[in-house]
C-alpha cells in the first residue's frame, strides 16, 4: 500500500509496479577471455533458498511462471549454448537454449537468455517445481573453441 501525502489517497501497488527492477547482467565470455581467465560459470543464488531467491528475483507466479522466482546461470560463452540441468540420478530436469551473441534482451525485465547470462524458473521440463536437491548442470557451446562445462547448485525448498 502507498499513501499520497499530498491527498491522503491509498494506492496498492505491487512491487514490479512500484519500482524499477534492476537484473544483474554479465557480458559474454570470449574464446581469449575463457583462455586467459578460464571458465567461470556458476549460478545465483547458490544455495537457492527461499531467502535468497526472494532477495534476488521475486516475481508474481502467473501460468507461464508458477514458481515466481529464477537463478541465473552467469559468465556463459559468446556463442549459441545448451545448458541441461540433472538431478544427481541423471535424470534430465529442464534444458535451456541461451544465445551468447546478442548482448540486448527483448525479454520482458532483462531476464532473457543472452549475453552472458541465462535463467532458469526452477520448473522441470514437465512443469514441475523442481524439489530441494543438488543439481548438475553441462553447458555445451556450438563455438569449438569452447569446452564443455559441469558445475552444480542446490536448491533448497
């Protein structure tokens, strides 16, 4: 809620219309960077817990998002990449097509997958919302000059 000082009126707002939402954004790592830094994939937040995810992309669930929440795959090649997550059983979970070549995001709030950046709603590939657990994730690239990445993350509900 929001009282106008100036008229005593109240005004309900939802957070996404109240302020503007800032989405951290990493550029796209090159084949040079990759070689002279090594690779540096990782997720926010990790652990995903409550807290964190709410500190970090709390959304109003709609159908299209049921969870409201995201974490960020981040530092991720200036290429086309597949990015699989797995339960620690193998099981494939959900996979994400992230293009590394565009810097500028047309989706909504600067959460599409470009750049050097990717996100996940924490809904399995059968719309689910994935359970507390360690998950894997591999990062393939279609540039050659880019090996294959596993990392891990948790989640816990």
């Amino acid at each position: 809620f929001f009282t106008d000082p100036a008229t005593t009126e109240i005004y309900t707002l939802s957070l996404h219309d109240a302020l503007p939402i800032s989405v951290p954004r990493f550029a796209a790592q090159t084949a040079e960077a990759r070689k002279e830094q090594g690779q540096d994939i990782f997720v926010f937040p990790n652990p995903a817990t409550r807290e964190s995810l709410a500190e970090f992309s709390q959304f109003n669930p709609n159908t299209d998002d049921p969870t409201g929440v995201r974490v960020m795959f981040a530092n991720l090649p200036a290429s086309r990449n597949t990015i699989s997550i797995y339960t620690l059983a193998g099981d494939l979970v959900e996979t994400i097509e992230h293009d590394g070549t565009t810097s500028d995001c047309p989706d909504d709030l600067g959460f599409g997958n470009c750049g050097g950046s990717a996100f996940w709603n924490l809904v399995s590939r059968n719309g689910q919302e994935v359970v507390s657990g360690i998950y894997l994730f591999s990062v393939e690239s279609a540039d050659s000059a880019f090996d294959r990445v596993v990392g891990r993350f948790v989640v816990v509900r």
